[in-house]
C-alpha cells in the first residue's frame, strides 16, 4: 500500500513522538529506533523494514558490537521492534514496528 507523503510523515511523527516520551529509552535506543525508521521511510515500509545491522549501525553513529547488540536486544525486549533475521547472504533481515503495543 502507497502512502501519501503527508501520511508518511505523520506516520513517523507518531513513531517518534511515542519513542521520545519513554523515560527507560536512553540516546543509544532513539539513535537506532531513527536509524530503522530512516531506512523504513526510504522503503516507503513501516511493517516489515528490511535492514542491516551495517547500515543501522552506520545510521545511528554506533561503532562498536557490543553497545549495538544491548541496545538492539533491550528494543526486542522492551516489544519496541520484532526482529527476523536472515541466515542467508543475499537477503536482508526485517524489523518490525510495534507501536500500538508500546503504547496501549
């Protein structure tokens, strides 16, 4: 389904503002929560976002593993995103935006 650009961008002002008003979110979540919601606005895909960790990492300014992995794993744990990885080279991993769970 195509978005209008003007639904596309309330839809990330929704995303963000809820993101933004979580206490337990530190600058390491919203970095790489705005790295998945900038590769899924150039997607046009706010449901199954196809992602890297190389470009997310390159996205959010975070050089090394470990503090991408913990702040990756807390979003999963947290039930901001759902991850499916792709064991296979040529096709990416896809995120998940869970949302309307967060914030009901």
């Amino acid at each position: 389904m195509q978005l209008s650009a003007r639904s596309e961008q309330k839809e990330l002002m929704n995303y963000l503002s809820a993101y933004m008003n979580d206490p337990k979110l530190s600058v390491w979540h919203l970095m790489i929560l705005t790295a998945i919601l900038t590769l899924g606005y150039g997607q046009k895909e706010w449901s199954a976002i196809k992602v890297s960790r190389r470009k997310i990492m390159m996205l959010s300014h975070i050089k090394t593993l470990p503090t991408y992995h913990k702040y990756f794993k807390e979003l999963q744990k947290f039930g901001y995103i759902t991850y499916r990885p792709s064991f296979h080279p040529g096709s990416r991993s896809e995120v998940n935006l869970n949302l309307k769970e967060v914030i009901s």
